[in-house]
C-alpha cells in the first residue's frame, strides 16, 4: 500500500514522512505540491493508496477543492483521508466534514510528530 | 470587532502557541514599532503571506538565511546543507502556522478571512519592508532558542463581499477536481 502527502512545503512534506517511516512504515510514499498533481496521483494510484494526507492551502487546486472532489468520487471516498493544516477554526473543521462525509481526520498545525502519529496510527498499523 | 491592541495580543498567542509547539521553546516577543526592518548584513529572506476576507492583509516574517538554517535543522532534525528551497519553506510554513492559528483565535470576533499562499524575497545584504498608509500595522521581534526573526502584519477591515468571492470559487474548483478524478478513474478501468 501507498500513502500520498499532498502539501506544497517540501519541508512539511519531508516531515510528515519522517513521522510515517519511524512509526514503521516502509512502503512508497506518493508526493503532490497541489490538488491538480494529487489528483494525478491519486488517479493512476487510487487501488494502492491506503491513505491521505492533505494540507488545506496549497496554490492551482487548494486541499478543500481536492477534497470535496474526492468525497464526491466513491471508489476513492472510501480511502482514508486527513486534512493536515493549519486552518483549525471550528467553520473550517464543519466545512471540510461537508465537503467528504467520510473524511477520517482533522490534524491542525502546528502539531508534535507524537501528535500527527497518534491520530494515524489505527490506519497505519492495518498498513503496515 | 477587535482593536488594533488585542489583534496584536491575538498574534502574540498564535506566535507563542506556534513556537511552543513546532519548537518547544517558550519565545521572547517585542513590540518593535519602526517604520522599517533593518536586518543584520547577510544573506536575509522574507516571506510574506496575504490573506484575505472581513479581513484583508499580509503577514510577512523576516530573517537571517542563518536563522532559516537553524529553523530546518530543529524542525528535521538534520542540516539541509544548501537546500534554498527548503529554507524558504521553514519561513513559508511557520507564517501559514502562525496565520492559521490567528485565524483560530479570532474566528468569533467577526474578523474572517481566507490564507493565500506564500511568496518569497530575498537580499544579499539588508532588507526592508514598507507597508502602504492605507493599512494598519503591528510589528513584533522574536527570539526564540537559537534563532530569531521578525514579523509584521499589514491590514484592513473589509466589506463582507471579498469572502463570499472565495467561497464560490472554492466550490467551482471541487467541481473540476470531481471531473478530474472520475475522468482518470474512467481512463485507468477502460
């Protein structure tokens, strides 16, 4: 399985993989700097990825877009999927629960890496 | 609505919050009301981060390329070595962290507004940044463990028409996000 970090900070990205590889996860991590290259990735990969992880606010196609059109798509709504950013008013929090029902977490910036692991952890562990 | 005092109190506390936690470091924070930033001689970066809505502005973080150095290696745990781009990120995610967190701080105070995306500058030598006279101003030094850099935020009170642009927006770009997946999905099962 595949996991995909979709955020248009290099470094965010290289730190949300830190987190992923020493919680134990060894497997190909999928990386998109927008919503347009994620859906890329998430369309040629979709039957591989057994979770996303999204920043909102990201240039060309934000995260709400990308998630909202995920949500609308069943045979990808079903993958996990957690908003990572740093946009944590309780408006933002409803709005991206409306925008995919399913939607498995919200994780606001600025977190710990124990933080980021915990809340991941009960879907990375069916992945590892 | 806020006062220009507790907005500039609000930011103090996203700041603390932000530095505490990427950091766990408890930083130092100054009012530091010039007209301008006059950084040490270096090579300095500025980021800048606008938003917009009820509330309309930019918050822009000014600092060494040392100091940015010194931020990449307490948020990796490792030397990026000459990586610029990563050092810009550093800048770029902190101001996203610290705006966000305002904009949780102040979510019932009717100051609403949506983040933009980070732009960046850099100078070889010194650095300065000017702000228009339409706009208010609060500025403020930090230190923070072993780094240290400034922040000023640029803004004004807006109608309520700016944040309904954004909210359409929003929605018509998920609907080309849908298309797109659906189209991919369709090409891949064909």
């Amino acid at each position: 399985m595949k996991i995909l970090v979709v955020d248009d900070s290099a470094l965010q990205r290289k730190m949300i993989i830190q987190i992923i590889r020493k919680a134990g996860f060894q497997d190909e991590v999928l990386e998109a700097a927008d919503g347009q290259e994620a859906i890329q990735l998430l369309g040629t990969n979709y039957k591989d990825i057994g979770l996303v992880l999204c920043d909102w606010n990201m240039p060309n196609m934000s995260g709400g877009e990308f998630l909202e059109g995920v949500g609308k798509v069943p045979q990808v709504a079903k993958i996990p999927f957690f908003m990572v950013t740093s946009e944590g008013t309780d408006a933002k929090i409803k709005e991206a629960y409306a925008k995919h029902p399913l939607l498995r977490g919200y994780i606001v910036k600025p977190f710990t890496p124990e933080q980021l692991k915990e809340k991941i952890d009960p879907v990375l562990k069916t992945m590892i | 609505m806020l006062s220009r005092e507790q907005l500039g109190e609000a930011l103090k506390e996203s700041l603390n919050i932000a530095m505490m936690t990427i950091f766990s470091a408890m930083p130092n924070i100054k009012d530091d009301e010039e007209g301008f930033f006059d950084m040490e001689n270096g090579d300095n970066i500025a980021v800048s981060l606008g938003f917009g809505g009820k509330i309309e502005g930019n918050l822009t973080m000014l600092l060494s390329d040392e100091s940015a150095r010194k931020i990449v290696v307490r948020m990796l745990g490792s030397d990026p070595g000459e990586e610029s781009q990563v050092f810009y990120d550093s800048a770029g995610e902190i101001t996203n962290i610290i705006l966000g967190t305002l904009k949780t701080r102040v979510q019932y105070s009717g100051l609403s507004f949506v983040l933009g995306i980070p732009a960046v500058a850099r100078a070889d030598e010194s650095l300065r940044i000017v702000g228009s006279t339409k706009t208010d101003k609060i500025s403020l030094a930090v230190a923070c463990a072993d780094f240290s850099f400034k922040v000023v935020l640029y803004y004004l009170i807006n109608s309520d028409a700016t944040q309904t642009k954004y909210t359409e927006l929003e929605a018509q770009k998920a609907d080309e996000a849908e298309k797109a997946i659906k189209g991919l999905l369709d090409k891949n099962e064909s």
